[in-house]
C-alpha cells in the first residue's frame, strides 16, 4: 500500500492545473553548466518540496522532478528559458541558475 502511494502521489500533484511548472516544461530546458556557454544570465532561484510525506520518504526521482517543474515556473518569471542545476539535492531544496540562451 505504502508502495503505492509513493508512486501514485507525484501524479497527482503533477496534475494540478495551472502549476506554473506545467506551463514552463516545454519552454525551459534543463541542462548543465557545458551547455550554457553562448547564454546570458537572468539570475538564480531556491526552490524546495516536502521530500517526506509523513514518515515516508518520497522516491527521489519525483523530488527531483518537482524541483525542476518549480525552478521551470521561476525560470519563466526570470525571463529564462534554462536552468543550471546547482549543487546537489538537499532534503527537498535545491539552487538553480537561470539562462536566457539563443
């Protein structure tokens, strides 16, 4: 049962209508410091999750996805169209740096 939450909840979340996320994903890419060199810097944003629901840890993929899905939004309102990850996952927080790339 516990299995199954775990993969059923990201979905639903996912599936939440005018997530800015949703609306960004096709938009911005994610890609990594190699790929930004021709881009200009529009700024960075801090994004975070619950990486818990309860007492159970949620599936690290998801975390990850709902990071980049809200640092897609940000990215949006930045005027960007990639984001950089920065540094590593951190119980649900993460950095992003903002491109606006050609």
């Amino acid at each position: 049962m516990k299995i199954i939450f775990l993969m059923v909840f990201p979905v639903l979340l996912t599936a939440c209508a005018g997530w800015p996320g949703e609306r960004a994903a096709p938009v911005v890419r994610v890609l990594d410091a190699a790929q930004v060199t021709e881009c200009r810097t529009a700024g960075s944003v801090h994004v975070s999750v619950e990486d818990r629901l309860g007492s159970l840890q949620q599936i690290d993929g998801a975390v990850r996805h709902e990071l980049e899905m809200l640092a897609k939004g940000s990215a949006l309102q930045l005027q960007g169209n990639a984001i950089v990850p920065i540094g590593a996952i951190d119980r649900g927080n993460q950095s992003f740096a903002v491109y606006r790339c050609p």
